[in-house]
C-alpha cells in the first residue's frame, strides 16, 4: 500500500519536468524558470533538512558524510528511492529504518508546500493569462 502512495510523487517529479521543457519550448523561459526553481528549491530544502536530521543523529556516520559532500540533488534523489522501500524497511539496516519514515514525512511537507502548491498557482496563472487572457488555443503549448 505505501508503494501506490510514492509513485504519484515520482510521476508528479516527471510531468514538472515536461512541464518546465513545454514552457522552454514555448519560449515561456521566465515561466519556465520559475518552474524549475520551485522544483529546485523543494530538494536544496530537502537536502538541508536531511543533513541537519543525519547531522544530529548519527554525527559521526559515514553515510552522513557521504550526504554532505553529494547528497544536492544526487543524496535526496537516492534518498527519495528509498521511500519505496517501506514497506520492507525492516530489512534496511537500523540507520535507514529511522532515517525513511522522517524523510517521507518531511519530503511530503515539504514537496506540498515548496513546490507543489506554487507549482499550481503558476500553472493556473499560465492557464487564466495566456490561455484565456490572450485567447491562446488550447494547443497552442503543444509541441
């Protein structure tokens, strides 16, 4: 059951990427821009999250070394990897079956509220301004 729960994170990761390469390709590059910083922002959030947790936590880990030198983006990407792993979690060594529930829980808050709700209200900007406002075609973002 926790396995359906992460996989709209992971499709909603893919289609803010075709949606960032569609306003590029529309020349939209200040929109697109936007975009992409919001989808920047949630892993810099993330990643300084994760190391302040590791930091606490295990101080002395190599993992939390590890993450410190490449954990923006490549640590949190693997790190949201590991959120599949749930549901066999018991399985994962002591340091990941503490580290996964806290890391889903603060990716979610923070994929919400840093890059998922502005996300939103900037494709309902796109929708209200370009589409509506400039009596833009529907189409008229296809490729």
């Amino acid at each position: 059951p926790r396995l359906r729960l992460q996989v709209p994170y992971f499709s909603d990761l893919v289609l803010d990427v075709l949606v960032i390469q569609q306003l590029f390709a529309s020349h939209l590059t200040r929109l697109a821009a936007l975009s992409a910083s919001f989808v920047l922002l949630q892993f810099f959030l993330t990643y300084i999250s994760v190391k302040r947790y590791l930091a606490a936590q295990h101080p002395d880990h190599r993992f939390t070394c590890l993450f410190t030198w490449l954990g923006f983006p490549f640590g949190v990407l693997a790190a949201d990897l590991f959120m599949i792993t749930q549901p066999v979690s018991h399985l994962l060594p002591v340091v990941l079956q503490e580290f996964v529930p806290n890391y889903v829980k603060v990716r979610a808050l923070i994929e919400i509220t840093c890059e998922a709700l502005p996300q939103a209200l900037l494709q309902f900007y796109i929708y209200l301004f370009y589409v509506n406002e400039l009596g833009a075609p529907a189409d008229a973002f296809a490729p």
